[in-house]
C-alpha cells in the first residue's frame, strides 16, 4: 500500500520505473509486430500491383488484335477482289488468240 500512496518515496520510484518499463517492452513487442504485419503486407501489395501491370498490359494489347483484326479483313477483302480480276484476265488470256495486243487496242 505504500508504493500507491507515496508513503516510501523511493519505493514508489521504483514502481513507477518497473510499470513504464513493462509498458515500453510491450508497446516495443507490439510495434515490432506491426512493422513486420506492413512489411508482409507491402510485399503482397507489391505482388498484386505487379500482376495488375500485367493484366494492363495484355488488355492493351487485346484492343490492338482487335484493329489488327480489321486491317486483316479489309486485306482479305482487297485479296479476293485481286483474285477475281486476276482470274478474269487469265480466263480472257486463254480464249484470246491475239492477248496481250488486244489488251493494248481496247482503249
């Protein structure tokens, strides 16, 4: 009862020393453990963050298959026209005993 009502003064000191001591170990403990809980917890975000790039990156490139993939059609379009004309000429080029001159005079 003494160290609480300050009858012995260097009692009362050392009380008060031993309480702010275990009340530091244990907020030093506690902080300790939050450093290594944010620590954990930035190398996981770190992962996600990484993964997320990723993600970005291919969605990025998805959009460009996709204009990629009307240039091809458009070029499969102009193809088979080329075909066709191609296949008019060879057609006229067989039937026609005076080719390529007629070609020259239609004009």
């Amino acid at each position: 009862m003494g160290l609480i009502h300050g009858t012995n003064p260097i009692a009362s000191w050392w009380f008060a020393i031993i309480i702010v001591a275990v009340v530091t170990v244990v907020v030093a403990v506690l902080l300790i453990q939050i450093i290594r809980t944010a620590a954990a917890i930035d190398e996981e975000v770190a992962t996600v963050w990484a993964n997320g790039q990723r993600v970005a990156n291919n969605t990025i490139h998805i959009a460009v298959l996709y204009r990629t993939h009307e240039y091809v059609q458009g070029i499969l379009g102009r193809a088979g026209r080329i075909l066709g004309s191609a296949e008019a000429i060879r057609d006229h080029a067989q039937d026609c005993p005076s080719c390529p001159k007629c070609i020259w005079h239609r004009g």
